[in-house]
C-alpha cells in the first residue's frame, strides 16, 4: 500500500465485525489497524513485525520519505492499543527503542506446530535458507556471497529470488527453488540436515522453528532475537558475513556428528515454542485485559 488514504477505512470495518460478532475483545496483527480504531471493547495489538524495527534494523537512519507515514500510523496504533504484544523479549526492546513511550507491552512468544516428520538424517550434505528473497531484511545479498564460498550447496526457498525490489537480487550461486507446498518444505528441511538464516529482521523466528522440529542443525545471524530462543542450541555468524556463514554451514557438513548433536538440541529447544503454548498465552492475556474492561464472554 503506497496511499495511506487506502487504508482509512479498515477500523470502522474491523469496529463493525467486532459489534456483528458480539467479540469479548480485538486481537490484530498490524500495529497500524489500532491507529483511530473506536471501539469500546479492549484492543491488543500482537504484531510479528513493524515497519519501525525494520527500517532499525536495516540501519536505515530516516525511512524513505514515501514510506514515514508507516511508522506514523504503527505509532499511532501503538499508542492506541491497550496492550501490545510482542513475539520476543528483543523485539520489545526494539519496539522500545523507536516508538514513543509505551505504556503496556508483553512478550508472547511465537510457535510452531509440532513435527510429524522424522528428524533431519545426519548425512545431509546441503544448507538450506528460506526467505522473501525480494526483502533485503533478509538476506539475498548475504547468502548469495555465501554460496559462492562454500563447497556444500545452498538451496533458497521462497519468492522473489528473480525479482529486483527494496534490495532483492537475483541468485548466481545459490540454488533458488522458489515457492514449495508446505509439505514439500518441510521435507526439504527434514533431508538437508542444516537450515541458515542470513536475515537481519526476524523477530518471530518461525523458519528457523519450523527448521528446528526437522531436527535441521541451526546456523544464524547473530541477532539479539535469534539468541533469545537458542543460545546453547545453534551456530551463530555476525550478520552480513558470507565467509563467516560459508565456514560454519561447511563445518556442520562435515561433521555429521555436530549437526547431528545441534540438531537435537535445536529439535529440543523449539520443542517448547508451539501454537498451543502461544495461544494459550494470548488467550490468558485477552482474559486479563476483558476482565479489567469488565467486559463479560458473549452468551
């Protein structure tokens, strides 16, 4: 969406779904849906990303002139929620960090569903990276270069590999596989053994969940978010590093013994990070806050 105009008319519609459906409270997935949304009922924002802690972490000092109104309107939902949820304790930090004063913020953390595939064999011999390769948030550029170092294959699932938009590049070295059905991905990510993650935004951390419950050996970026759910459990190389990331993805190939150890530990850790636990936690939160709002369950 380029006109913020374009979206004026989404909390009056979202306003009016709540009041046909008799809904206790409104869960939304954008900061931006907050922004003038009338309502009587509570309102928690539960966003896996915005366009503040983006830009942040792009390095980017001033957003495009054509995009600041994004961050405007993520503020001004921001302020306008009544509690905001976020899918780690280092995005919070970040949102902390580029928004206003924040009055009620929680984490909640991001799940996945469990595994229904044996775990990743120990003889892979191929790293495998998902992403919106179009996104420079995630990494072409980084695993690309990467590619061209290392003598085990990079596979690279997901759109845009073709596409040249916000630093999205074509792959050279990289195999690009483009979109897979969810059932092809995860037995792709069951058969290569290592999953590596070259973004410098992902707050939400589900591929590298989704890779985890594969029994994938982990190699990321070192990012606050990604050390939050597995130090202990992955390999980490400073972000925008090809080299750094060439010579761990080579070092797990050739020690089916490590990836096979750090596949479990992974496979471990990401056991606790499920849908259930995530909506159990977010349906104690909207217990909460309807409770402060004496807001009684419709029926």
């Amino acid at each position: 969406v380029e006109d913020p105009r374009a979206l004026i008319a989404t909390p009056g519609r979202i306003a009016r779904l709540a009041q046909e459906t008799g809904a206790g409270a409104i869960l939304l997935a954008r900061l931006s849906q907050a922004a003038e949304l009338e309502t009587p009922l509570p309102v928690l924002a539960a966003p896996l990303g915005c366009a503040g802690t983006r830009f942040r972490a792009l390095g980017d000092a001033t957003p495009p002139a054509d995009l600041a109104w994004r961050l405007a309107l993520d503020a001004e939902g921001l302020a306008r929620a009544d509690l905001a949820v976020a899918p780690s304790a280092a995005h919070a930090a970040q949102m902390r960090a580029v928004y206003p004063p924040i009055g009620r913020l929680c984490v909640v953390a991001s799940g996945v569903r469990p595994a229904t595939t044996p775990a990743g064999p120990t003889s892979g011999a191929a790293a495998l990276a998902t992403g919106r390769w179009w996104d420079a948030a995630d990494g072409a550029a980084t695993l690309d270069a990467t590619a061209a170092r290392t003598e085990t294959p990079v596979l690279a699932l997901g759109p845009g590999a073709g596409r040249r938009r916000e630093g999205g590049r074509r792959f050279r070295h990289a195999s690009a596989l483009g979109l897979q059905t969810p059932e092809d991905r995860r037995r792709l990510m069951a058969s290569t053994g290592i999953f590596v993650s070259t973004a410098v935004y992902a707050p939400e951390g589900l591929d590298a969940l989704e890779a985890a419950a594969m029994g994938s050996a982990l190699a990321l970026a070192d990012l606050p978010a990604n050390r939050e759910r597995w130090e202990g459990a992955a390999l980490f190389v400073p972000p925008g590093d090809p080299a750094g990331f060439a010579a761990v993805i080579d070092r797990l190939a050739a020690d089916p013994e490590l990836r096979a150890r750090l596949g479990a530990k992974a496979r471990a850790r990401g056991a606790g990070f499920t849908r259930h636990r995530q909506a159990t936690k977010l349906h104690r939160r909207l217990s909460e806050i309807r409770a402060e709002f004496g807001v009684r369950r419709p029926g």
